[in-house]
C-alpha cells in the first residue's frame, strides 16, 4: 500500500492536469492550447482545445475564430475552470485556429486534420479494403456510434448485459482509486475510424452526463488499452480486441478477474482498436495511427488523461514494444507478456528456421556420410525442441512471406501470380509496409518488376555470412563435415520467395528504413517508460523466452547502464510467467506511474521513472531451468539467463549474435582458419567453406549494417489527404507547440519533445 501522502498527492497531481485542465495550468498567458492531439495528426474535424485567460482578461471578451469563421459560441468556462471548447468544423487539411482578447491579445495554432477514414501518418492505405462492418456507409468503413452496457453481478460476480430501461436487481458496487463508489455498470462504445473498429469501456452512470471538461465523477483520467495477439496481414476491417478481458485465454486472466475488468473497476477506461492487435495488422505505422486517432477521440468525449498503460500477450506485447519506442507518448507504462521485442527482427529467426527445415528435412541434400540426430539439430536451430522451429516457420513463413499466400480480404482473382495476374496483391508484411520499407531500387528488379515498372517492397533479411551451428562446432556437438555441409547448402529465397542457392541479401533502402521506422525496435526512445515484462518458461511453442533478455539487452545498449525501467517477472506457468500477472502487474503499474506523477523534482522524465519505481516492483525469477537470480551492485537482484545456455536461443546466437538479436545485416570479416583453433579442416572443407563465404563471415562484434536508433514520430504522407507516399518516412519532430497536453499529465510531458 502507497503512503497516505503520495496517493494524495498523485491525485493532486492528477485533478491539477486532468481536471483543471492545461488551460489553467497556463492561465497566466494568452494562449490557445490543443489537448487531445498533437496539432499535426488531429483527425475527424473536431479537436478539444482549452484557452490559457490571463486575470485580467474575462472570458466574455475573447473571440475565438477558425479560418476566419466565428466559432465563439463553442467555447466557454467550464466546470474544471478553463475556457473551453470540443472545436467542430474543420477542413482537411490546414486550418487556423484564433483566439482575440481586448488589448490587442493574440494567439493563434495551426490544426492539421485527416478524414476520419484514415490515413493521419501512414501514407497511401493498402489496398484493397474490404468493410466486414454491416453499418458501413462508405468504402472508409464509417459507420454509426453504438454503445452497449454491462453490469458486474453481485451474486455471481460475472459481467452480464445491462438494459438502462429495465435495471436488474443484482448490481454489485466498486470504490475507484478516487474514492467513487458507484454501481459497477461499464457503457462500452465502438465506432469506426482508420477504416476499422475501435472501442471504450467506462464505468458509467447511465442517465447522467459526461463531457470532456465534466466527465463523471468516478472517471480517474487513467487509460488501459488491451491488445490482440499473432501477426497478420489482413485487408478487410475486423473487430477490436476485447477491453473487458484480457488476450491471455488462461484462468485468472479472463472475465472480471482480469485485468480489464480490474481497470475498470478502479475507474480506468479501457480501449483497444482492431488495428492494434497484431494477428489483424501487424505494420508498425497503421497500429499506431489507429492508436493516436482513437485515443484523440477518446479525450474529446471523455477527458483529458494521466497516464496509459498497456497490456497483452505475443502479439499484443510486439505492439506495446514497437510502437511504444517508435511513437512515444502513446503509453506511459507497458506490460508486455509472452513477449516479442518487435516484427522484423523476428523475421531473421523465421528465416532460419524455414532454411534449416529445409536443410534438415530433405536427408536426400545431405552430402556422403553426413548424419543429423536431435542433438545435433538442436546445437544449429538453438533449441532443444523441432517442434518450435516448426510451428513457428509452418505458422508465420506462409502467412508473412509467400506473396501468392492469400490474406484476408483478397480474392483469389486479386491475388498475385507471377504469371498470370503479376499486378496482383503480394500478400507478404513486406509489401503491406511497403510505404515503411520503400520499394526496391531498379538495380534489383528482376523480370516481373521490370514488366511493371516498378519494384516490389524491399525486404530487410539477410543471411550472407552467417555460421549455422557454429558454437555447436566449437563445443564438438556437430562435426567440421557437418558445419561445413550446412553452410554450403543453407541457401535463401529470391523476392518471391522461392528457395534459391545463394543466401539472402537484405535490400536498400529497406534496411536502413527498418530500423528508422522502429519496425526493427532499437528501444532507444523507450527510456521513459516504464515497463514490467511478464514471461514463463517456453514450451517449444514459438514464444521463445530469450525475447525478454533481448529486450534488456536493447535498453541496456540505448541507456547506456542497466535499464532501471524495465522489470522482468519470471513465473512457472508456460509463456506467461503466472496466470495473476496481468492484474498484479497492472496494480503494480499503477503505483510506479502515480509515483512519478507526484514527482515534482526537477528532474527528467527518463530520471524519475529510474527513481520512482516502487521497492517491490522489481526483478523475480521462479526456480525455472535456465533462469537464475543474480545480484547487480547498485540494482540488486536481477534475473539473468546463463551464457551457456542454449533453450532460450536462435539459430543467430547460436551463429555468434549477441542476445539482443538485432543485427538485420551483419558486417563481414575475412574467413581465416585460425578462428577455428584448434579444428582442423582438411584442404578440402576448406575449398568448399571458401566458396560457401566468398565474401567472408559475420563480424557480430560490429553494429549490422545500416543499424541504428529508431527516429521517433514518422509520417509517410506529404499532404493530409494521405494521396501522396513518403517511402520511408520523414520525421515530424517535436510536437507542435501547447499540443498534446492533454495525453498524459504533466509529469509524463517529456514525450512532446
């Protein structure tokens, strides 16, 4: 339990931001402030807007235009104590927002809007599109707000529906983390935007009123957004994960024993969008689009925000990770569970393994005498169990790599052939981000992209100069023979993926742009946020438990140190460490974020996340196999994975990559016998290993080529409209100035810079 004094003064702190609104908090000068989105990404023709009145100036005097068009009469002294208005009428496009006092007092913001369809920042959406919404009243997917209510029973404890004109007799209560206790009855809305569905949870009072700058008493200002799972290419709008449950279809962790549902209770909203849940759609760029829209709606209709958190397991952690490094202020706090540090580094892993299946299971491609048992398959894949290179390679290579594959949403008279319909739709994640990876250059085109005139989606894989098995060789698990068979046989796929001899060769700019965009998540904008990793031991079922150490070992490369923001929870229960995680860490969470929204020392937001985390909320490892708990001077206990150990590795590791596994491209150095001492190879392994690596091995002591930080808050659009693609992207900076204030409080506004 929080001392007395620091609950007080997190709700202070909370009511000052949330409640009194930016506009207060700025009062001394004249000034107009947007509070529910960065001014250059506002969508839907409206945008909640607060006027900071200096004393001497009376909000009667003020006169507030846009475009030059009076808009007055949509401002006015609210309850919270700002002049303010939810601003209606925008243009897409540009539009000039003027607010004049007596005195010759002027301020003025320019408010660049998107259509509610989409896109804001991700450039020419995908096409094509297809509405599944029966609602839909154009090809955007528009369609009507609807709202539905459930209560929580005070006999069985269970959300049921709820019928405002007909209350039934068994609603149960809930005390907030405000101190509202109110019947525990949630309104969840869900409505269309980005071309997909989004929905809010909130407890909620039916009949009584809530606006932005007057929300119901027991709303806290605090956000939950849940996550869906997997990763997917679909073209065809879908249904928002659930935000009464969690994605994690284990006990403990579903109904009103969840997360969600604790939120709730606690007074949280809850939100999520289809289009941030990963098995649905998993480019970086449109999950958080469809995040920054939905969130900007969210505090228009219901308030501004403290701080959000998210949550979700496999995908639903891919999400929180990636997005949350490469457009930070969308969460505050994260709780990434069965985690993955991203999509596209994971790619190198999906690659191997489909090569080695390849290799491994046609014994006919074996050269004289070569044998392969378990053991030995082991020591190259990383993992003591097939059955994970399987189901990974059978699960994502054919789902995100075979561009003749089908996605959902695409016909098969859609569907590229090279043959017969080479103008189709390639189904692969490559091309569904081809605005994020740009197009390749025409010095690689080969015979179908020449006959169109254009290049296909580059793809940032590479293989050219790894060593399959080789700590396997080293150790004497496998033999120079074998070594040495595998490596001349591995091969790679050409832009169609068709297997082919020589090895991948990741393209440019794609490269480069993957790391850019964060679709390859270097953490180096997630030193502050706060995050609670909840992982169990792997099974062999893909979700191998190395991501979490990957993860630690990104921040620790971007903060320079042992990353003070990021906790791992190590349980005993398959992938997700232990069914309670979820709500634990969410509590958990909680008091971290309150913590260093009461911090009013002067120091930065990455130093008070470092220094705010609770006592407790720390490092815990089970007594699983492969994990040990060790002691960090001036950390304390920490779980760390043994060296040697290999059930937590990839055929990469295994190969000589650190375990932050981030090195798209390796650097080469020459191919020299003396790295192999004391091996011995006869004169004719090593003619053949010399052809194998003509251009030499992997230098995994070097940063990969292209490698570097991700650049924060990429568009890929040059006109609102979205008609016009920015491959690759181009930053927007900061945000624009008094925008975005009404994301987070101001403890948390470091992410405007």
């Amino acid at each position: 339990m929080q001392p007395k004094a620091l609950v007080a003064a997190a709700m202070l702190a909370g009511l000052m931001t949330a409640g009194a609104g930016a506009g207060a908090a700025q009062a001394a000068t004249f000034s107009v402030h947007v509070l529910s989105d960065r001014a250059d990404v506002l969508s839907g023709g409206d945008a909640l807007v607060t006027v900071g009145l200096p004393r001497t100036v009376s909000a009667s005097s003020v006169k507030m235009t846009l475009g030059g068009g009076d808009v007055t009469s949509q401002f006015a002294m609210r309850p919270n104590g700002s002049y303010e208005g939810l601003l209606t009428g925008m243009q897409i496009g540009a539009n000039v927002l003027r607010a004049e006092a007596p005195g010759g007092l002027v301020s003025q913001v320019t408010l660049t809007d998107h259509a509610t369809g989409g896109p804001v920042i991700a450039g020419p959406q995908i096409q094509p599109w297809v509405c599944k919404n029966a609602g839909a009243v154009d090809a955007q997917c528009n369609a009507p707000t609807t709202y539905a209510y459930q209560y929580k029973s005070s006999i069985s404890g269970k959300l049921e529906a709820y019928d405002p004109s007909n209350p039934p007799s068994d609603v149960a209560t809930t005390t907030t983390d405000n101190g509202q206790t109110v019947p525990f009855i949630i309104r969840i809305e869900t409505g269309y935007q980005d071309r997909d569905q989004y929905q809010i949870a909130v407890l909620f009072q039916p009949g009584k009123p809530w606006e932005a700058w007057a929300p119901q008493p027991q709303f806290d200002h605090k956000l939950l957004i849940t996550h869906g799972a997997s990763c997917g290419i679909d073209h065809q709008s879908g249904t928002a994960p659930n935000v009464t449950t969690d994605t994690v279809g284990v006990p403990g962790t579903t109904g009103t024993s969840g997360s969600p549902t604790t939120a709730l209770g606690r007074g949280f909203a809850v939100m999520s969008t289809a289009l941030d849940n990963a098995g649905h759609n998993c480019s970086v760029v449109t999950e958080a689009e469809s995040l920054i829209m939905a969130k900007e709606h969210l505090i228009e209709q219901y308030g501004t925000l403290r701080y959000t958190i998210g949550t979700g397991c496999s995908g639903g952690s891919l999400v929180q990770q990636q997005v949350g490094n490469a457009y930070p202020g969308i969460y505050q706090g994260i709780l990434p569970q069965c985690s993955f540090q991203d999509a596209w580094s994971n790619a190198q892993e999906i690659s191997d393994y489909h090569l080695t299946r390849r290799y491994f299971e046609n014994p006919s491609s074996w050269g004289a005498g070569i044998l392969w048992n378990p053991a030995q398959i082991a020591a190259v894949e990383g993992h003591p169990n097939y059955g994970n290179t399987v189901i990974f390679d059978t699960v994502y290579w054919e789902a995100l790599a075979n561009p003749s594959g089908g996605c959902a949403g695409v016909t098969s008279a859609e569907l590229y052939n090279p043959q017969t319909n080479p103008a189709g739709v390639r189904c692969t994640l490559a091309d569904y981000m081809v605005n994020v990876l740009g197009q390749r250059p025409e010095k690689l085109w080969g015979p179908v992209e020449k006959q169109l005139g254009h290049g296909f989606a580059g793809l940032p894989v590479d293989n050219v100069g790894v060593q399959y098995g080789l700590q396997g060789l080293k150790e004497g698990t496998i033999t120079p023979a074998q070594f040495i068979d595998i490596n001349s046989k591995i091969g790679g796929a050409d832009i169609d993926l068709k297997a082919q001899s020589q090895r991948f060769v990741a393209n440019e700019p794609a490269l480069k742009n993957s790391y850019v965009s964060g679709a390859v998540n270097e953490a180096n904008n997630l030193k502050s946020v706060a995050i609670i990793d909840l992982r169990g031991p792997d099974p062999g079922a893909f979700h191998d438990a190395y991501r979490t150490w990957s993860m630690r070992a990104r921040l620790e490369r971007a903060e320079g140190r042992f990353p003070l923001n990021h906790v791992i929870w190590f349980g005993e229960a398959p992938l997700i460490g232990d069914p309670n995680y979820t709500t634990e860490g969410l509590l958990a969470m909680d008091r971290w974020l309150s913590a260093v929204e009461a911090d009013s020392r002067s120091m930065t937001l990455e130093e008070k996340v470092a220094a705010d985390r609770p006592a407790d909320v720390r490092d815990k490892c089970s007594n699983v196999e492969g994990v040990e708990q060790v002691s960090v001077p001036g950390v304390g206990p920490v779980c760390q994975l043994p060296a040697a150990q290999t059930r937590f590795s990839t055929p990469r590791v295994i190969s000589g990559e650190d375990i932050a596994t981030d090195k798209q491209k390796c650097q080469l150095r020459a191919l020299v016998q003396s790295d192999y001492y004391p091996l011995q190879f006869t004169a004719e392994q090593w003619a053949v290993l010399q052809k194998a690596y003509p251009t030499g091995v992997c230098d995994f002591s070097k940063p990969g080529v292209s490698q570097r930080g991700t650049v924060p808050w990429q568009t890929y659009q040059s006109d609102a409209g979205g008609s016009a693609v920015i491959y690759g992207g181009r930053p927007l900076g900061r945000a624009p100035a008094n925008s975005g204030e009404g994301w987070s409080g101001a403890s948390f506004a470091g992410w405007l810079k």
